[in-house]
C-alpha cells in the first residue's frame, strides 16, 4: 500500500523540504499550511518531480478546519499513515512583562496544534495497525534560553506528548518521535534574526553570527539535515525507535 503523508507548515522552511522528500520516497503528501500561494508552489513542486501531492488550506489551531482537512485528505488518498508536525511559531519577549497573548499564541501554535491534529489522525493508523508520527520540536524542548519563555514551554510540552504517545500507541505499531534541531537557516529564523538586531545594538549579521556559535559546527542547520532525519523515522527499519527526541544541532545539546 502507498504511504499517505500529511505535513503541516508544508508551504516553506523544514516542512516544504520534508514534504519533497516524502514525495520523491513515493508518498502521496498533503501539503498543509494557511497560506495557498506557499502550499500551492510546493504541491505544483513535487508533481513536476513526478509525485502525488494535494494542497490543503488549513489553520492547524482550529480543531474544525483540522477535521476538515483531514477529511478532504483521506477522500483524495485514502488513510493518513504518516504524519508530519512541522506548523509553529518563534517569537520572543523578556519575561518580565510578557505579553499574555504572546503566551497563548505560542502554545497555540506549538503544542495545540500538535495535540488536535494529532488527535484526528491517529484512529486512521490505529485502524490500520501502523503509523509514523514525527513532531518537529526543537532544542528548546530540552533547554531554557533567555526571552523564550513561551516558545520554551511549548516545545517541552511537545516533547512530553511524543513521549506519551509513543507509549500508549505502540499496541498499534504506531511510532512517535521527535526531531529537536538547532537554528535551522529558514525564513523563520531570518526573522528572528531581524527582531533580535532590532531590540539590540547588534548588526543582522552580528545576530546570525552569535546563532551560529551556538553550535560546535559553528553554523545553522540546514532543512535538508532534518528532513534526512525525518526519512529515517518513517522506514520499516526505524520500528525500533520510538519516544525518541533527536537533536540535528551541530552538537550543541548532548542529550
């Protein structure tokens, strides 16, 4: 049976190239994101390689438009095997005097997200008795950082759910793990280092230059380096490996 795999904050950054990937491995992938031109481009992408994809508009904190899409997912491919939570959010704000809205913004979009989308796709690997889920996480999820109190949060609560899941859904040869990279060199992190250069006396390039020693290799990841962590995980050969959280980091947590 051809694998069915579903990526949220498919439409740019680490989702877009994971989503390519799966493709080019012959999955048929939803592509799913609220912007249309960004999933559109990356769906339009992977047919020109040669592969099925189908682009799904959807806001991936609302659990309706959640069983929408999935709905509209199984109908064009049938049963979701693989799933991919990529969608997030990175802002930052020093604690004293945080933002409330900033808080539930990123539990929102970091854990919420994960939890509903998450939960409308997993009775279609129990029904199959075989599944990969994937949470893009991050180092954050292990370590605290300055100004990050909210993204910090949501990332461990992250990582909590994938160790959870992992041991309730094993029963159905369902796997559950988590990539945890550094600062990934995405339109993400070019915005946070415009927002940092912005709240300090630091150049950009100031900025990227401090992100990237941060990491023993001295420099940001790529998405290419998840998305191979991401094909790994969704072998047969990976059944092993569950409730795992796997740094792509340059060596920069080593645990």
């Amino acid at each position: 049976m051809r694998q069915v795999a579903l990526v949220t904050g498919g439409g740019r950054g680490i989702g877009e190239v994971i989503a390519r990937a799966l493709a080019r491995k012959g999955m048929r992938v939803a592509v799913v994101a609220r912007t249309v031109s960004d999933i559109e481009r990356v769906a339009a992408a992977i047919r020109e390689e040669g592969g099925q994809a189908l682009s799904v508009v959807c806001d991936v904190t609302r659990p309706d438009a959640i069983a929408a899409a999935v709905a509209e997912v199984q109908r064009a491919f049938g049963p979701i095997t693989v799933l991919v939570n990529n969608a997030g959010a990175a802002d930052s704000h020093k604690f004293l005097g945080h933002p409330d809205a900033l808080w539930h913004r990123m539990i929102d979009a970091n854990l919420n997200s994960v939890y509903y989308v998450t939960k409308a796709v997993v009775p279609m690997m129990v029904e199959a008795r075989w599944g990969r889920i994937i949470n893009i996480a991050s180092i954050a999820s292990k370590i605290g950082g300055k100004y990050v109190v909210a993204y910090t949060a949501s990332k461990h609560g992250v990582l909590g759910l994938t160790r959870a899941l992992a041991v309730e859904l094993v029963a159905y040869n369902i796997t559950v793990n988590a990539i945890c990279p550094g600062y990934v060199d995405t339109p993400m992190t070019d915005r946070a280092i415009t927002n940092i250069a912005a709240r300090t006396r630091m150049s950009e390039v100031e900025v990227r230059a401090t992100l990237e020693k941060l990491s023993l290799q001295n420099r940001l990841i790529t998405p290419e380096e998840v998305a191979h962590v991401a094909l790994m995980l969704v072998d047969d050969e990976a059944r092993g490996i569950t409730g795992q959280a796997i740094n792509v980091d340059g060596g920069a947590v080593m645990f």
